[in-house]
C-alpha cells in the first residue's frame, strides 16, 4: 500500500441537476481508479486522491439497483407534469427522492486511504448523520436491515430522516446521503420511499418546527465525518 492521503477535497455543487453530479462524481471516481491502476502497474506509490461534494438537487427520484419500478408512483407523463427528473441510477439501494432543502453529500473516496470495509463505511455515514441529529436535540437511530438514519425506531411513528445509497469500485466510493432539513415532505409520497412500506419519512425542519440553517447542517456534518473518519477537508 502506497501513501495514505487523509485529506479530502471538498467541493460546493450547490443547485445542480442530477445527471451533471453524477456525471462528475463518475469523473473523479475513474480518476482515482486510474492513478491506483497506474500505481500498480509501475509500481509507484502516487496518493489518491479523495473528493467530498455538497449538492442540493432539484426534485428528482432515483432508483437504485435492487429498487422495483413499482415503488414509483407515478407514470412519465405525471413525473413531467410536477416537474420533477427520473433517474435509474447505479448505487445500491432502493427509491428515494432529491429537493431543495436537502442536503445531499457525494464522498468519493479511495477507501484503501482510510480502511477497507463498506459496511463500517456506511455504519460511518450513519453515525455522522446521528451525531447531527444530536447537535440539534434529536435522537437519530439506525432500523435492522434497513440502511439510512430513523427517529422512533420500533414504534408505530419510526420514520426517516436520512437515505443512503453507495457503489464502490476498487475501494473507490460515489453516490452518498440525503438527509431531509427543509425539504418539502409532499414529494414522499410520490414513491415507496426506500422501498419500505407503513413508515414515514421526516425531516429536521418538521421535527424542530422551524426551518433549519442547511449551511449550520453542512458545517456539523463536515466536523463530525472529519473526526469519525480522522480525515481533514481542504475547502478548494
């Protein structure tokens, strides 16, 4: 193993559609994957390097790949009408639905950098979402079997706050999380959300009564990921 490089370079999407971040999360995914190639083949230790962009998307519903079409609930020309972007999309996962008022973040990371497990990788996601979520005076939870950050966990009122869904490939990461502070609930019901049904989805912003600073949001999560993952971001 060659250099390990623990800083991650943060960039700020902002409003951007989806197909261009994904577009470019597909860009720096292959240029790490390409560097670790070259590394191996010429034996060289050149770091990878590792990106973390912020991204609030305008409404979209994306599929992942062990979704069903059927956890959509609306037809093509319905999708057109509300405006809103369909995608089928290649991380894992179920449905899930993107908004303003979201805040939305793509880690892609060589893991080889940090260490080389998936499961702690998103075990990492979900804590850094918890930790949030107690920053503001919530307490945030994991659901067996069921990926992502709930509230009221084994109760009839168990509901999502934060989705996840990565892909990895040769230790690189892309896709992420989604994690609902203002964004407007309505659209859930569009779809099954994550494919599970009789649960409701939430956000910080209807847990809290008032809206909530997504700048605020993003800087605890920053600081939290920072130390779960012992990385550094560099603003650039």
């Amino acid at each position: 193993m060659g250099v390990l490089n623990k800083k991650i370079q943060v960039k700020e999407l902002k409003n951007t559609t989806y197909q261009p971040a994904w577009d470019f999360q597909e860009k720096l995914l292959k240029e790490i994957v390409d560097l670790k190639m070259l590394n191996r083949r010429n034996e060289t230790q050149q770091p990878t390097p590792n990106y973390f962009l912020w991204v609030e998307h305008p409404p979209v519903i994306t599929l992942g790949k062990s979704g069903t079409i059927d956890h959509l609930l609306l037809n093509e020309e319905q999708l057109q009408d509300r405006g809103i972007e369909y995608y089928k999309t290649n991380r894992g996962g179920d449905i899930t639905f993107h908004g303003l008022g979201q805040v939305v973040g793509y880690p892609i990371l060589d893991l080889e950098n940090f260490f080389t497990d998936i499961h702690k990788y998103l075990r990492l996601l979900e804590e850094m979402v918890i930790l949030t979520l107690k920053d503001f005076g919530l307490e945030g939870t994991r659901s067996p079997g069921e990926t992502g950050v709930w509230l009221d966990v084994g109760t009839p009122f168990a509901r999502k706050i934060c989705a996840l869904g990565v892909k990895a490939s040769r230790w690189v990461t892309m896709h992420g999380f989604a994690f609902n502070v203002n964004t407007d609930l309505a659209y859930f019901d569009y779809i099954i959300p994550c494919g599970i049904k009789g649960k409701g989805v939430t956000s910080l912003e209807a847990e809290l009564k008032k809206e909530i600073s997504l700048i605020e949001v993003k800087e605890k999560l920053a600081k939290h990921f920072q130390n779960l993952f012992e990385a550094k971001f560099v603003y650039t």
